[in-house]
C-alpha cells in the first residue's frame, strides 16, 4: 500500500535508518551492452574488473505499471520516503573502491537512508534524500556510494534560475561526447530506468520545464570516471565524487575537463555554452 505523499518533516524522518538488501550476479552481458553503448568494443569476459560506477547496471528493481508515478518512477513511500514534490534528479554522490567487483562473482547490495532534509531554495521547497549503498561479496566490502537525490516543485514561469558559472584556471585535458537520443535509450534500458525525462520529449518539455531530453547524471558521471581513469597513469581509483549543478540534453556536445594534481584529479563537464553542469574529484 503506498504511503500518502507529505512534507511533513517528522513523518518524513521515520524513513530515516529504513534498510533494503538486494542480491546479484554481475553478469557479462550488460557489461558488454554498456560498452557497446560508449560505442566501444565488447571486450569484457568473466573474472574481469567491472569499470567504476557500472555496478548501477545491476541490482535492478521495478513496479508494476499500475505502481509507478507519472514521471515513470515507481511510486514513494516503499523504501525511498513519500516526499510530496513531483520532480526527482539526481544531484550528486561520493564512492569508495575497496576492491574490484569482478564479472561473474554474486554481490550483494545493502542500501540504507542516511538522511532526509528538507531546504528552501531559489526555485522553491526542495527535500534531499540521502541513501548509502554498501555492495559486498565473498571476499567483503567491494566498495561504497553514497546517493543524493534532489526532488523539487513543478517549475514556475517566475522561477528564479540557479546560478550558472563557467570554467577557470587551466586544465590539462578535455574531451568532447554528444548523447543523443539512442544512447539515452540504451542506458535507461540498461539500468530499468523509466524516468520520462530520458526518454519522453514532450514530458520532458511541458511538464518538467527542460530544453530536451536529460543525459542521465550516472551516465555522466560514469564517463567522468572513465576519462578520469584513462589519463591517471593506471593508477586505481579509490574515492571518486561528483554534485550536479544543471542538466546536460541531447541538443548538443557536452565536454569533459580535467587536470592532474599529485594523486587526485579535479574534474568538470561544461554544456555547450561553456557553462558548469557537473563538478567532480577523483583519488588515486
């Protein structure tokens, strides 16, 4: 039975310390379906490290149609509490890497609220969920998240907008992607993410107030720690962090910045007019 959707921060709390354990085999073929999806070659086999962040591939739930709220979601008040705002984003996250999750082992995901905030902002009420993942196998720990979710008020012609800002200082690389509108499929298909914001234009546009459809934060994210691994020197990545600051669509290129600073790299993604969408560090 779903809960009734509230504000109500004391309510909204007793979801505080809710837990929920998921169990998986880390199976070969989404590995090689989300290579192909960075228009890479299959390569990966069994007994391969799984490449950071694509854990987000695997422990995958649903609802039933009848079950799920009209931005595609399954509806609230289950694990994740009943927060009476219509729009969900992702807004950020920080991982640890104790050890490689290794295709072909079973894992096993533990999930936990950490916390629930609720906060006034430019554009309105806005309430923060935080949820810590903890995805262990035989062997232990394999590594931690800890997931902010951002869910919002319906967008105001009068809102105020948030503050944009563009890169400074110099960065020592940079690369160029552009998701369009399959790409945005197959990763939706790839994790069971029905948020019509990926693949819904005219949600997307009427009724969430974007300028097209949205590149997944995670997906973002995830080629953030790719490119941050790929100019690292082979060294492995330990702690890796992001926050989210304004969409990315598929109207456009979207570029990737990086600079070198001892074991650490500072990361950054701007939009097509050179604005911050994304900010991110990443520890070797």
């Amino acid at each position: 039975m779903t809960q009734q959707k509230t504000l109500d921060p004391t309510i909204l709390a007793q979801w505080i310390g809710k837990q929920e354990t998921l169990r998986d085999t880390i199976r070969v073929d989404p590995a090689n379906l989300m290579e192909m999806t960075l228009d890479r070659p299959a390569r990966l086999a069994t007994g391969d490290a799984l490449p950071p962040l694509w854990h987000w591939l695997y422990f995958l739930q649903s609802a039933r149609l009848s079950e799920l709220g009209r931005d595609g979601h399954p509806a609230l008040g289950g694990f994740l509490p009943p927060v009476a705002l219509p729009r969900r984003m992702w807004a950020g996250g920080r991982f640890g890497f104790n050890a490689a999750l290794r295709i072909g082992n079973e894992a096993q995901k533990t999930s936990t609220i950490k916390d629930v905030a609720l906060k006034q902002g430019r554009s309105g009420t806005l309430c923060f969920v935080t949820v810590r993942h903890e995805i262990s196998n035989d062997a232990g720990l394999t590594l931690w998240e800890e997931h902010d979710i951002v869910y919002r008020e319906d967008p105001k012609p009068d809102a105020a907008q948030p503050d944009a800002k563009t890169l400074e200082g110099e960065w020592g690389f940079s690369e160029t992607h552009c998701m369009r509108e399959v790409a945005l499929f197959r990763y939706s298909a790839l994790t069971f993410n029905g948020h019509r914001i990926h693949y819904d234009r005219d949600y997307a546009r009427n009724v969430e107030g974007h300028e097209g459809l949205v590149v997944h934060g995670p997906l973002v994210a995830t080629l953030l720690a790719d490119f941050a691994l790929r100019n690292s020197a082979d060294l492995p990545l330990k702690v890796f962090e992001f926050r989210a600051s304004k969409p990315l669509y598929d109207n456009g290129p979207f570029t990737l910045h990086g600079r070198a600073d001892g074991g650490e790299q500072t990361l950054a993604v701007t939009d097509p007019a050179g604005l911050i969408a994304m900010q991110a560090r990443a520890h070797f």
